[in-house]
C-alpha cells in the first residue's frame, strides 16, 4: 500500500511539473512583454499538438495500463521497450506527415501560414509523446524516484528553454529553437534508457542461469546456455501476440479519447471560425477556457494505479475507486470553489490587465471539475467494455457542437464554454447509465453521492454571487 502510495504521488507530481511549466509560461509571456498575438500563437501551437496527440497516445496509454499486468515480468519488460519505441517511431512519422501538409492543416484550423518556428515545435513533441508513455513505464516499474526525477527534468526543461531565450529578447522562433535543441537532449536521455534497460535485461538473464548451475539444476553447459536464452527466445515468440493485443484493446479506446480531443478542440477551431482567426480573441478565449490547475495531474495520477487494480480484482477496485475519488472530491471541488470565489481579487494581478476579458469564462469553464471527477470509464476500460466509446464520444460532439452554434450568437465566447460543460457532463452521465446496463454496477458503488452532491451545490452557489 505505501508504495502504491508513493507512485500516485509520484505520478501526480510528474504530471503537475509538465501542467505547472504550462501554466507558468502562461503566466509569464505578458509580464516579458510579449504581445497578446504573439500569445496567441503560442496558444495555437499548443492546440495543434494537443489534436495530433491527444487521442492516440490516450488510447495506447490506457490498453498498455491494462494488459502489461498481465504479463510476465520479463517479457513485460520487453514489451515496455517496444511500446517506447513504437511510439517514438509513429510519432515521427505523425509529424513529418503533418509537416508536410502544414499549409492545408493551418488553413483548416484558421490559422494562417501557422506560428513562427512550428517545425522546431514539432521537433519537441517528437520526444514529449515517448516521453509521457515513458512515465507511465516507470510507474508500472515501481520507480517512483525516478518518475519523479524524469518528470522534474522535463518540465524544467520545458520552461527555461522557451522563457530564457525570450526574457534575454529573443525573438519567438529562437525560443522555439531552444526548445527543440531541449527536446533532442530528452531523446538521448530516452535512449540511454532503452540501451541500459535492455543490456540490464540481459545480464539478469545471465545472471538466474549462472544461478542454476550453481546449484546443480542444469544438465550440461548447453542446457545452461538455453536456459539463459529462454526468457529472450520467449520473449521473441509472444510478444507480437501482446502486440497485437495491445492494439485491439485500444483501438476503440483511442476512437473514443479521439472524439473526446475533437469535443475540446472544436471550442478554440469554432472561436477562431466565428471571429475570423483573430488570434487577440484566440488567447482570450484559451486563457479563460483553462481547466483547475493541475486538475488533470490530480485524477490520472490516481487513475493509473486504479486502472490496474480494477483489472486484476474488480470489487477490491471499484472501492479503491470510490475511496479515492471521495478524496479527489475534498481536494479537487473546494480548489475550484475557492478560485471561483477569491478570482475577482487575484485574476488581473496574476494575467494582467491584458486578458481581465477572460475571467467570467474562466469562472464558468470550472464547472468542468463537475464532470472530472466521474468516472465510469476506469471501470468500463479495466472490464472490457469499449465498443460503445465511440458512439458515447459522437454524442457529446453532437452536443457540443449543436449548444455551441445556438448560444454563441447570443453570449458570445461563453456561450461556448457552457456548451462545453453541458456536453461533457450529459457524457459522463450516458457512460454511467451504460455500464449499469452492462454489468449492473450502480454508480454509487464507485461514487460517494452525498460528497460530490454537496459540493456541486456550494459550486452553483459561490457562481450565482460573483457571475
């Protein structure tokens, strides 16, 4: 248990740093004096890798949480490596891809020619995507520490290769220079890894053969030798199976998380659509529209050790879900109530004056947290029951897209936002009522009702004063 503890923590922290270096940026481009289109083409470059990620590597993340405790641990381990380098492989390929249909990609997105320096940051998430999937090898590892060292140093990498270039004057694109030249620094870090856990693997294999003869189990010096090679002649044989089986778990898992991205990224596309790419309204909007702090750090960090314990033991995993999400309800719900109230004293002071436009979407977009903390899909993943993502996904895009046209003629950019809340929420409450449907688990049996009730309450409550 404490050390199931200790990787959630860790876990939370790795994803904090990588949101908090986020958020600092954020926090920091207007008091460098950088201009609020400037702002906004960061903003943009953000967006367009969030679309080409998001999904994908959601998919694969959540199929590779469940299925490697199914497995050995020495041809998890293998698997692990694949899994890497597989990702750094499809990821090069996305992005040369992408690279060279810039021009349409751009123009779709409504915007322009794209930001100055977008090749260097395509550079930089051709190392951030192995790198998340990295993290999550580390925690089914049980290497806490170094999760928590690896996702420290990318972070802070993050954030002094795009503000110390900026803060000396430089100009955008040689910040973004900067953070590709960082990025190829994390790749070689990334390899090191590979090479010294594959040369580890090895020499363990060694190690338990020489171990055997020792003690007299073996017959012959070329049983020995088989034997060392055992593991790695297995490995060979069945791990295209897990391959295999890794990418039917997650394809609907991938469609799903997809239409989920499309539901977030048509808001920032449907803004630059409906004001006509001005990129000053862009970064208003993206300011505003920003989820709780680290909110995202604080759920899948506890997600990615609930997620194996429901696959493994589904009644021990549904009430370590509800434990842990009455948790996340105490932390998460009073985060968002005391910013939606104390934001009209601390918002300026921390955005400037520059984006004060932003506030009341931002006091609305908390109503996210709402939908955050439901979780039917853990369950429905960790049981086997993905076919339907997809259709569940299309619907809240249907949603969404259907509110967003109706009410932004009327409220504007907020309307979007509330758009947004709606269709996420009427998501989530689908996915409950199904996996009821399917498996008769109630959503008590992994929701403390009265909590999370209570707080939507006193949410609803705190916004009717300062809206």
């Amino acid at each position: 248990m404490l050390n199931a503890k200790n990787l959630i923590r860790a876990g939370q922290f790795a994803q904090a740093a990588r949101q908090g270096a986020i958020i600092v940026v954020a926090l920091a481009l207007p008091r460098l004096g950088i201009g609020r289109e400037v702002i906004g083409e960061w903003e943009s470059l953000l967006y367009v890798g969030y679309i080409l990620g998001f999904g994908w590597l959601t998919g694969l993340l959540q199929a590779y949480l469940v299925q490697v405790r199914t497995i050995r641990p020495a041809e998890a381990a293998a698997f692990s490596r694949i899994a890497i380098i597989g990702v750094g492989l499809f990821s090069a390929i996305l992005l040369a891809v992408a690279a060279g249909l810039h021009r349409p990609l751009f123009s779709f997105l409504s915007m322009g020619d794209g930001p100055p320096g977008w090749w260097y940051f395509f550079l930089f998430l051709m190392t951030q995507w192995p790198g998340l999937f990295f993290e999550q090898v580390l925690t089914i590892r049980g290497k806490p520490l170094a999760l928590v060292l690896f996702g420290g140093f990318s972070a802070l990498g993050f954030t002094l290769s795009l503000l110390v270039p900026l803060y000396y004057g430089a100009g955008f694109a040689d910040a973004m220079f900067v953070l590709a030249t960082f990025a190829g620094v994390k790749g070689l870090v990334l390899g090191a890894w590979l090479v010294y856990d594959r040369w580890k693997s090895v020499g363990d294999d060694v190690a338990s053969a020489t171990f055997s003869l020792s003690l007299g189990t073996t017959g012959s010096s070329a049983e020995t030798t088989s034997n060392a090679s055992s593991s790695s002649n297995a490995s060979t044989t069945v791990l295209p199976n897990y391959i295999t089986t890794l990418l039917k778990t997650a394809w609907p898992l991938i469609l799903y998380a997809s239409v989920g991205a499309l539901v977030t990224a048509f808001d920032p596309w449907f803004v630059n659509y409906w004001y006509a790419g001005d990129e000053g309204i862009f970064a208003t909007f993206r300011y505003g529209a920003r989820e709780l702090p680290l909110l995202a750090a604080i759920t899948n960090g506890a997600m990615v050790v609930v997620l194996p314990r429901l696959t493994e033991a589904p009644a021990a995993g549904l009430d370590l879900l509800k434990e842990t999400s009455r948790r996340l309800f105490h932390w998460v719900f009073g985060g968002a109530i005391l910013l939606m109230a104390t934001s009209g004293w601390w918002w300026t002071v921390v955005f400037t004056d520059l984006f004060a436009e932003s506030l009341p979407l931002f006091q609305a977009y908390l109503f996210v947290v709402v939908s955050r903390l439901l979780f039917p899909v853990p369950v429905l993943t960790a049981l086997g029951y993905t076919r339907l993502l997809l259709f569940f996904g299309l619907l809240e895009l249907i949603i969404n897209v259907v509110l967003s046209i109706l009410l932004v003629p009327t409220f504007g950019l907020i309307g979007i936002i509330w758009a947004t809340v709606i269709a996420y929420l009427v998501d989530k409450i689908c996915l409950m009522a199904y996996l009821k449907y399917r498996t008769g688990i109630t959503p008590d049996r992994y929701t403390d009702w009265k909590w999370f009730l209570g707080y939507v309450a006193a949410m609803l409550a705190v916004y009717s004063v300062v809206a």
